[in-house]
C-alpha cells in the first residue's frame, strides 16, 4: 500500500476568498515503512499572505517572489501523489485548497479524490479521544510523538511529523508479535508455544529450565504496559495474556 502524508501552508483560511497554497509537503509510506522519498515545494501565489497567517507559517512575499507558479508544478505534484491514500490532518481544508488550485489549472472544476484516496487523520483523532484537544501538537504530546523543532508551521515538517503520528496512532504492537497480525489478531498462542518447542533439540528441552519471573520484573512488565496502553489505546499483549490463560484452563 502506498500512502502520502500531505500538508499545505496558505495565504490565508479560505480559497473562496482568493486565497492560495504557498507551499506542499508530502512524505511517501509504503507498507507503513517511511521510504525516504518526499515531495517538497514552496509557491508564488502571486499574492500577500493574511497577517494572521503570516505569523503561523513566517513565510514571506519576498521569500515567495522568485518560486514557481502552482500551475508549473501542478503535473509534477499530481505524479507524485497520483494513485496514493493521502494521510491528512484536517483533510477538508487542504482538499479545498488542492481542488481550488487544480481547478484553476485545468479551467474546470477538479477534485484531489478523483486521483486519490484520502484519511484524515483529525477525524480519526476524534473518534478515539471525544472531547479532547487533537491538533497536530496535542496528539504528538499525547503519544509522545517529538515536535520539538516545530516552533513555526512548515509544509514538510508538519508531514513528516504526521507521518510519525500516523503510524504510531495505528501501528500499536502488532508487528512485533508473531502470534498476532493487524488483519487477523490474535493467533493461538499455545499452538506458536508449541512449534517453538517442537523446533528445539529433545535432549536440549528436557534440560531447559523454566526461570519465573521475579516480583521486580514482573511490576517492570506491567508498567511498560501501562506505557503502550497510553501511546496506542491498547495492547496487543493484554489478548495474548488473556488466550494465554483461557488455554492453560
């Protein structure tokens, strides 16, 4: 699966009222590993930026005055992106800007989701923490995701941050457990146990030793737990425990 996370900075909040992107950043995920690849490019909207805006991103007219026009970047922008999921954080906005530009482009109207999908990453947010703050910020502080460099709003680095959001708020442990999986869950534990066993040498086993787990570092797991149960909303740990304990009765 290939998916792009996208982010934009504008002259300002609404199309509509002629405002224009200013700059694109976009950063590749392929089977949720971050490829290295991105698209970056800054924009002459030919046009001032609102003050509020201004201070939000910092980029000036005078920065903007010698960059491309949207409509001599437009095709390379659409072959990127082309065929992708767009992982977006308040997708609405940055669509209505995409679709605003593209239009102008082709002299007929023309929607981003005709080429793509799109996942906004705001909606998801919200379905899993209702009532509480989830800006790009709140959700890095609250799954421990660094922003730090983050002092002014840039196309790019906002990506890149999203991307690592993204796969931190989907990833859970899945992935390193090789009883579970993302599509299937829980496998059985005991019959992964039990393959385990079958792979070692018979006279090898009848001379393992089993080591229970002292109180210290029994209190140390559960606290690790504690921590992944806060970062990702659950633990794939809990299920094996539980299947585990269902098969030894």
């Amino acid at each position: 699966m290939r998916q792009i996370v996208l982010d934009t900075e504008t002259t300002g909040l609404d199309p509509a009222q002629g405002n224009r992107i200013i700059e694109i950043g976009c950063v590749e995920i392929i089977d949720r590993k971050l490829t290295g690849r991105h698209y970056h490019q800054y924009i002459n909207p030919e046009r001032e930026s609102e003050e509020g805006a201004l201070s939000v991103h910092g980029i000036t007219s005078e920065f903007l005055s010698d960059k491309p026009l949207f409509s001599q970047i437009a095709e390379a922008f659409l072959a990127f992106v082309d065929g992708a999921e767009l992982i977006i954080h308040n997708a609405p906005f940055d669509t209505a800007f995409l679709n605003s530009e593209l239009s102008r482009v082709h002299g007929e109207p023309f929607a981003i989701a005709s080429r793509c999908s799109i996942t906004d990453t705001l909606v998801m947010a919200k379905e899993r923490h209702p009532g509480q703050r989830n800006s790009l910020d709140a959700l890095c502080k609250r799954y421990d995701v660094d922003n730090s460099q983050r002092e002014l709003h840039g196309a790019l680095l906002d990506a890149e941050i999203l991307a690592d959001l993204y796969l931190t708020m989907t990833g859970g442990q899945v992935s390193l457990l090789s009883g579970t999986s993302a599509e299937g869950g829980n496998r059985s534990v005991s019959s992964n146990r039990d393959s385990a066993f079958r792979r070692v040498d018979p006279s090898l086993a009848s001379r393992l030793k089993i080591l229970p787990a002292s109180s210290v570092e029994l209190q140390a797991h559960e606290d690790q737990l504690a921590i992944l149960r806060k970062k990702a909303g659950s633990c794939a740990w809990d299920n094996i425990d539980a299947a585990g304990k269902q098969a030894g009765n």
